[in-house]
C-alpha cells in the first residue's frame, strides 16, 4: 500500500492555505502516495478530486470546544479507513482535533503554521494557539514564521521546517498572457495607456490596508506627483458590505474617489498583474508570507510593500521593488511614486530580476517537494 498523508483544515473555499492544500495534495499522488483531505467543504473541491486525492466532508469549521472534540472521532475514523500515515493540519481548531485522533491512532502529527495568529486580550488565546506549534514537524512559511516559532512558542528549532509557497508558475508567467487577453482585461477595466495603474489585490477586509493606500493617494494628489491614476482593489468583499461602503467613503473623503475603483474576484489575476504598473501590498500587520508579492514578481511586475512580516524575503528592495514603512502613508506615498516614476528601461531591467529572483526562491513545485521530503523524513525515509 502507498503512504497516505491526510491534510486538514476548516474549509476549501479560497485563499492561501486552501491553495497550497491542493498543490500539495496533487504533488502527493504524483509521487506515488496517497493523499486525503478532510474539510467542510468548498468549491475547490472539484479542482482537489480532479488530482486524485479524495475529499472528506468533516465539520472541521467550527470553533465550538464542543464540536472540536466530537471530531476527534471522526478524524481517528478517516485516519483508520484510510490508513493514513501521517495527519497533517493546516489550522487551528481542526488541528485540536487532529492531533487527538493521531495520538489515538499512533500516527505522526505535523502543522504548517499559516499566519499570524493574534494571542487575544491578556495573552488568552496564545494556548489556543500553540497547537499549531506543537507538529513533530512545524513548517514554517517564511524565515519571518520561523522566528516567531523559535521565540514565542520557545520550539526547538530542530523541529521546524522552512518552506516558503510558492508561485504556480505554470500560471503566472508573462509570457502566457498574449495581446488578446491583455486587451480584454484593459478593457474589463476601464483601462487606457496614457492613465498609470496601480493594484492592491486582497480581500475587502480592514488589515489589508485599504485606508492606507487612500491616505497615500491622497498625499500623491495632493503634491501633483501625478495628474491623474487608476487604483484598482481588486478582491472579494465576502459579504463586508459595511467594510466596502466604508472604503468607498474614505476615498471621496480623501478627494481620490475618482481614482480608486473596487473590482470583485478577478477570474484572470495574471492578466490582472499584467497590465498594471505597479502592484501594492499594503497590509497593516505583518504578513506570515504574502503571496501577492511573489505572484506580482512573477509577472514581472514592480511591487510596493510594507517593511514587516515576510516581504523583505520576498522583495529584493531597490532591484525588484521598495519597501515602505509600515502604517505610514507619506513613506508609501514615496514607494509609489518611484515605481511610477521608472523608466521603460528600468521596468524590463526590473521584471527580469524579479521573474528571476521568483523562480529561483518561490516556485510551487520546490515547495511541493520540499513539502514530501518532510513527509518522508516522518516516515523514516529517505528525504530524497
């Protein structure tokens, strides 16, 4: 029989972790194991199966102490249909019970420790939130995690794995997005030559920095830095109605209402990164990685981004980008107008450093394989 890995986590709907579970899940049965995953369920689903791996629907997105403690049957459950070798859980509260029903099963444990988790008023969910380093192995997603790992959750450092994600590059690669898509999402878009275009892509949700870039907007109209710019927020609003009006609001507070225009999920995000001229993360806490950074890179875009969390990883300051300084929107008022300020010469020089630097450090398909060696390690095999 094949070694089965099982990969848990609340839900497969959209976003980082859910994306990675499917690389990895694929990867798996490329490589001759088994691969299951358990979640409540999702669209991606479809894309999971399509794999070869099989899907588990288990209520796993709950918080309810109660309900955690119900799927530790379950979960012992999978492990015994499935005769899975190794549980590996990608979030907290599944994780609680994953680690019980691996521990009931004797099986190993590991945890890929996604974000960074917020320890709650008086330090309360910090023991919540040790699960998530308590893996016989701990990947950690950036060096940034890593230190984290070492010191708040006091882990030896033996036990942690550095794996940054990675970018499908199958995907996101210039050279796949032609003259007929760049024209139909120019135009989707409302986008013309002589107007520069600046991205924030990332959910409608406060910690993004939605304000901030306003704020920086704001500043650029008011020194004349240019006379006139389209920003587009691209990303889904996930039902914050109240978050999105208030983004809105901002703007035309601000004076840049007619700059800024929010467009929900983009189906062609490569497209997307294509035809705009600088790509902006502005998160106001520090991200465990940040994807949008690398896959902008990646499309031989210029990036702006915060100097916290993992971007200094990421970005090579002054060669594929800048760094600004967190929370401060005259300093990524600054970032941008340099980027914009590029010469077409610059640009090119600056796109291949930056497709180079992402191939080199944050392909998926390292990430993959470096994802299986740690699975090999736990089965006592050899990591090749």
């Amino acid at each position: 029989m094949p070694p089965t890995v099982l990969q848990i986590l609340p839900s497969l709907v959209t976003g980082g972790v859910e994306r990675g579970t499917v690389d990895v899940a694929a990867a798996l049965v490329a490589s001759g194991f088994k691969s299951v995953v358990a979640s409540s369920g999702g669209p991606k689903i479809r894309e999971l199966e399509r794999t070869g791996a099989i899907h588990v629907t288990l209520p796993l997105a709950t918080k309810n102490p109660l309900a955690i403690r119900a799927n530790i049957k379950r979960v012992a459950d999978v492990i015994a249909e499935h005769g899975v070798n190794i549980v590996h859980a990608r979030s907290r509260a599944p994780a609680w019970s994953a680690k019980a029903a691996a521990k009931q099963r004797g099986v190993p444990f590991m945890t890929t420790f996604h974000g960074v988790y917020g320890d709650g008023l008086f330090g309360l969910k910090r023991p919540y939130n040790r699960v998530m380093a308590s893996g016989e192995r701990v990947i950690a997603i950036s060096q940034f995690i890593a230190d984290l790992l070492v010191r708040d959750y006091r882990i030896s450092p033996e036990r942690i794995r550095l794996i940054h994600r990675g970018v499908d590059l199958a995907v996101f690669d210039s050279a796949k997005v032609g003259p007929q898509r760049i024209v139909q999402m120019s135009q989707k878009l409302g986008l013309t030559e002589a107007v520069p275009t600046i991205m924030l892509p990332g959910r409608l949700t406060a910690w993004k920095g939605h304000h901030l870039l306003i704020d920086a907007l704001a500043i650029m109209r008011g020194r004349g830095a240019v006379s006139d710019l389209r920003c587009l927020m691209v990303g889904s609003d996930q039902g914050r109605i109240g978050y999105r009006e208030a983004v809105v609001e901002h703007a035309a507070t601000r004076g840049v209402r007619d700059w800024v225009h929010i467009v929900d999920d983009c189906a062609d995000l490569p497209a997307a990164y294509r035809v705009s001229d600088v790509v902006v993360s502005a998160s106001t806490r520090p991200e465990a990685f940040g994807r949008v950074v690398a896959e902008a890179q990646a499309m031989g875009r210029p990036v702006v981004a915060p100097a916290h969390g993992a971007a200094g990883e990421i970005v090579l300051a002054g060669v594929t980008g800048w760094l600004f300084t967190p929370n401060d929107p005259l300093s990524l008022a600054g970032a941008i107008t340099r980027a914009l300020a590029l010469t077409a010469e610059q640009r090119l020089s600056i796109a291949r450093d930056a497709v180079a630097h992402v191939r080199e450090y944050f392909d998926k398909v390292e990430m993959c394989a470096k994802t299986i060696a740690v699975y090999r390690e736990l089965l006592g095999s050899s990591p090749s």
